[in-house]
C-alpha cells in the first residue's frame, strides 16, 4: 500500500489566459483511494485530466505506473490507456447506444476480442456494478441519475485497469444513492485491487470512502493527508470546508 503510483511534482498549468495551477504536488499510493477536494474552479478536473494526459501541464513532472508523462512515447501512451479508467464528471455515455454498446466501446475499441467474449465480459461488468441484465438493452434516456453513474463505472471498469479516475462520481446523487455508490467503489477496490483517485466535493465520501486526500487551492495542494490529519490543518481554506466537522469527527472518534 506503499507504493507511489502517481506522483505529481510541482506542475505549472495554464489554460487559455488563466494560471490553474502553480507549483501543485501530490502523490497517491497503490491500493488507496485518494480524495481531491476544493472548491469550484479550483482545478481539480483540470489535475485528473493532466493524469490522463489529456491536458499538459506546462512544466512540471508527473509520473504515473512508472512513465513519465513528459517524455513517453506514443507507444507507451498506447498501453498507458488501456490502464486506467475514467468517469469524467458529466457522466458522457453515448446517448445513440444501449447499456451494453456503451460498456462494450472501449472493448472493441482497444482489443479484437469475439462479440460473443465482449458480450459476455459486459455482463459481468454490468453485476459488478449492482445492474441487472435487464439493464443492458436500455438507452441512457431510460435510465435514472444513479444507473447512469454504475454504467460509466462499469464501462470504466470494461479493460480490467489497475487505475480508476472518478471525477465527482455521486454528483446529482440523493444522499442515499450517494451512499450505496460510495461502498460500491468501496467494494470494487477491496475486490479487484484497484488504485482510485475520486474528485469530490463531497464530505460524506471523504469521510466513508476516501482514505487520503488533498485540499486544492490558491492553485496549489493547500493540505494533504487523511481526515484526522487534514482536519487539523489551520489553513483557512481548509477551515473552511471542514467548518463544524470537527464534532463530527469527534463524536465518530475518527472515520
Ligand atoms: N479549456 C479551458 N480553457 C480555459 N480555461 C479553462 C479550460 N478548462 C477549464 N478552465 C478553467 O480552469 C479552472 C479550473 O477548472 P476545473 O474544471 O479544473 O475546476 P474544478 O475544480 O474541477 O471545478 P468544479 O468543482 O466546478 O468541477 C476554471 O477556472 C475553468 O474556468
Ligand atoms: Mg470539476
């Protein structure tokens, strides 16, 4: 549990006219989930799709499973993809395709595996993530707020990948929802021992899920480490977001 497998060490991000980050470092190790949380525009989304690599930070080194993503190949990047998954914060199923189409893309994207084999993986990341069969012909119009989520997670979880990438995953969630999401990916880590980072504006997942996390702002990691500690934390951003969860803590005596 260890075992560094991102580490994001002092990057410069600017989008258009606007500096995002500046001088941002944090790492995440094996085996753990890591929480990002901040406020909005704080950069978070920003910071997961650097470690996708579909923004480049303009200076700063991140390495990830041992690449550094400034200098890879396109060789590497190739086989770098099919390691993580991801469940970008609007959720982003195909509207046009079913459930399965919707699993099955990456699939039959990244391998050449037989319909029948594809099919039959599909409906085993469709159980994984708490959906019946019946699921699997319907169109994302057919589906509620929380199927949505479980669809994106399972087609994130379609190539077996050693890193998973959630970006607000129980977002538009009732508290309930939210919930039985949180001990899904709970479950999906202990089972499948996957590394997760989460972005999340959301206490009670910091507070369930997460085992370490940073606090983004002033465009850096403001505090980083796991609840009891980050709660301790003076920095008034960090304050700021923990206002009153200090007897929380307290009366839970620690997560
Ligand atoms: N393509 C872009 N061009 C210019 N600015 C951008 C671009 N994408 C994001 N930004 C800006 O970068 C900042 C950080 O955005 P980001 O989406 O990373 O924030 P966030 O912390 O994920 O916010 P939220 O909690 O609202 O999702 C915002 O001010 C946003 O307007
Ligand atoms: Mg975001």
């Amino acid at each position: 549990m260890n075992k560094i497998v991102i580490s994001v060490s002092d990057i410069v991000t600017r989008l258009g006219l606007n500096l995002i980050h500046d001088g941002l470092s944090m790492s995440v190790k094996r085996g753990e989930i890591y929480g990002l949380l901040g406020g909005s525009g704080s950069g978070k989304s920003t910071l997961l799709k650097e470690m996708i690599m579909l923004v480049r930070p303009e200076s700063g080194e991140i390495r990830l499973l041992e690449h550094n993503l400034t200098s890879i190949t396109l060789t590497e990047i190739a086989k770098l993809q099919r390691r993580w998954g991801v469940l970008f914060q609007s959720g982003a199923l195909y509207s046009s395709l079913t459930v399965k189409e919707n699993i099955g893309i990456t699939l039959r994207e990244y391998t050449c595996l037989p319909d029948t084999l594809i099919q039959e993986i599909v409906r085993v990341k469709l159980r994984m993530v708490g959906l019946s069969d019946g699921a699997a012909d319907l169109y994302p119009s057919q589906l509620s707020g929380g199927m949505i989520k479980r669809v994106a997670l399972a087609r994130a979880l379609a190539m077996d990948p050693e890193l998973l990438f959630l970006d607000e995953p129980t977002s538009g969630l009732d508290p309930v929802g939210a919930e039985a999401f949180d001990h899904l990916i709970l479950e999906l880590r202990d089972i499948l021992g996957l590394t997760i980072v989460m972005v999340t504006h959301d206490l009670d997942s910091i507070w369930t899920v997460v085992d370490r996390f940073a606090v983004l702002g002033d465009k850096k990691v403001v505090a980083e480490g796991c609840l009891a500690d980050v709660i301790e934390n003076p920095h008034p951003i960090v304050q700021q977001f923990f206002k009153g969860a200090r007897g929380k803590i307290r009366s839970q005596n620690g997560k």
